[in-house]
C-alpha cells in the first residue's frame, strides 16, 4: 500500500484530523476501514508558521482610535450620573455632581483625547439638564476634561510616555497662583494654605513620582484587588488635578476667607476620598465586564 509522506510539523495544541489515503491496490472493506479509523483517531500538534497576525475593528467613525459609539454611550452616563449631587461646594455654593468620580474612568477606557470629550460633552449637557450641580458651568465642563485627560496620559508605552511634563509644567502654573493669591494677597497662613490644598499638591506629587505608570499597571493586570487600588489612586490623582485647575479659577473669583480654608481643609479630602470610592466601584464592575464580554478595545485603552 502506497503512503504519502506528510510534512513536519511543530508541537503547540493537539487537534484532531482526519486523512484519506489512496491505495494504488484494491484492499478489503475490513481493511480499508481500519485503516480510516486509525487516522481519523490520530492527534497532530500542529504550530502555524509565518508572522504573528491581530485581528482588529476597522471604522471610519472614530476620534483618536475610540470609536464615535463608545463616546457618545459614555458621555451619556456622564450626563445621567450628573442628576445625582454627592457634595455641598463651600465656597462657591452649590454641589457636586456623582460623574465626577467617572470621568478619570474615561480616560483610560477611551484614551486621553476622546475620554476628555466624551468627559466635556456629558458634562455640558449634564450642566443644562441639572444646574444644581453644575456649580459654574464653565468650570465644571473644564474640570471634567482634565481630569480625564490626565489619566489617559497615564500611560505604560513609549507612545504619549512623554506627555506628563508638559502637564506638570502646566499644573505648577495654576499651584503658583492659587497660592500666591492665598498667601501673597489674602494674607492666608502658609500652614493653611498647604492644608487646606493638600489634594491638590498630593496629586500633583502623585503624578510626577512613578506611580503615575504603577497605576496603570495594576489596572491593566487580571489581579482584581490591584485593579481596584490602581483605579482608586489613579482617581484621586486625576481628579486631585482636576480640583488644582478648576479651584485656581474659583478663588480667583470668590477669594474666599481663613474661615472658609479652616472648614476645608478636612471637607476637600472627603470629597476626593469619595470620588476615589465611587470611581473604584464602578470602575472594577465596568472594566470586568468589558474583559468578560470581549469588546473590542478602544486603541488607547490601558485596561
């Protein structure tokens, strides 16, 4: 009986394949069997050759590879978290709607660009639909887009690995002057000053040392504890930046007494704890979800 030599193959996973063979001979039925049966049983381990291939989405309507779709839903949560008040702002009056907690989410779900304009455009919309906690308007949208923006620049890559000094250059500009205004020009204690901005210098130190990339990393490994500690620091810093460039405005505004600094000092803290919280939450059930069901990934998403 006349056999065909097979090519030589590599191991890697067993798969079960089936061979006919040609027989230049007739052979009987039994045989002809057997022999169909012994193939058919047989395992090849089988490794494919040539280059390593990914299988991609393609679509043309995408901002910054997140595609149109996964702004528009997100930005649409935003707007619905932006019904619910968490916090009573002091200084200004006013509160301080629940999608602040999501909007650092954003931005590694979707990158730095399209998680700070599904971020803004939440936000805008959530300003006109609940303006009780839009507070001012302007500055809660502006707020909203840092803060996602900054976490998608957290990154782990070469691409964008750069970006995080020229956003410390530029938060150092709104930290110098919140407090020379506070200090220079009000008169506010130094002591009270570094208390009562604490978020804001603590995040700004967060981002600068390497846990800007720690954070990213636990959020992109399966441990689901390092996940939510990932999420839970990356939030305070984002948000903590976010709080730095909105206030610095604010106080421009309402330049706002000792008094007023005292009572903060131990409010602004809770306040970011409870982003950081809520944030850590949602974002540990959002992003298991999104491993569970396979989704394709925005092109800039961490998790």
């Amino acid at each position: 009986m006349g056999m065909q030599r097979l090519p030589p193959f590599r191991l890697l996973k067993s798969a079960a394949i089936t061979l006919t063979i040609n027989c230049p001979k007739r052979i009987k039925p039994e045989d002809d069997r057997k022999v169909r049966i012994t193939l058919s049983s047989m395992t090849l381990d089988i490794i494919p050759e040539g280059e390593e291939r990914k299988v991609e989405a393609v679509s043309s309507a995408a901002i910054d590879g997140a595609p149109i779709a996964y702004i528009v839903v997100l930005a649409a949560i935003v707007t619905t978290l932006s019904f619910i008040p968490f916090s009573i702002v002091l200084a200004s009056g006013g509160s301080m709607p629940l999608s602040q907690a999501v909007f650092p989410l954003l931005g590694w779900l979707l990158g730095p660009i399209s998680g700070a304009i599904a971020s803004g455009i939440g936000s805008l919309i959530g300003a006109f639909l609940a303006p009780y906690t839009a507070g001012i308007p302007a500055i809660s949208v502006f707020g909203a887009i840092i803060a996602s923006f900054v976490a998608g620049t957290m990154v782990l890559g070469k691409k964008r690995r750069y970006w995080w000094l020229g956003l410390t250059l530029i938060f150092l500009i709104p930290l110098f002057i919140y407090a020379n205004r506070a200090i220079g020009l009000n008169g506010i204690s130094p002591q009270v000053f570094i208390a009562g901005a604490f978020v804001d210098w603590s995040a700004l130190v967060l981002f600068i040392l390497p846990t800007r990339t720690l954070f990213p990393h636990w959020i992109k490994g399966s441990n689901l504890a390092l996940v939510a500690a990932g999420i839970f620091g990356g939030t305070w810093t984002a948000s903590g930046l976010s709080h730095l460039g909105a206030v610095a405005i604010t106080y421009s505004i309402f330049n706002w007494p000792e008094e007023v600094w005292i009572a903060l000092i131990g409010i602004v803290p809770i306040e970011n704890l409870i982003r950081s919280l809520v944030g850590m939450v949602i974002g540990c059930g959002v992003i298991a979800g999104l491993r569970a069901i396979g989704l394709v990934k925005s092109r800039e998403a961490i998790y």
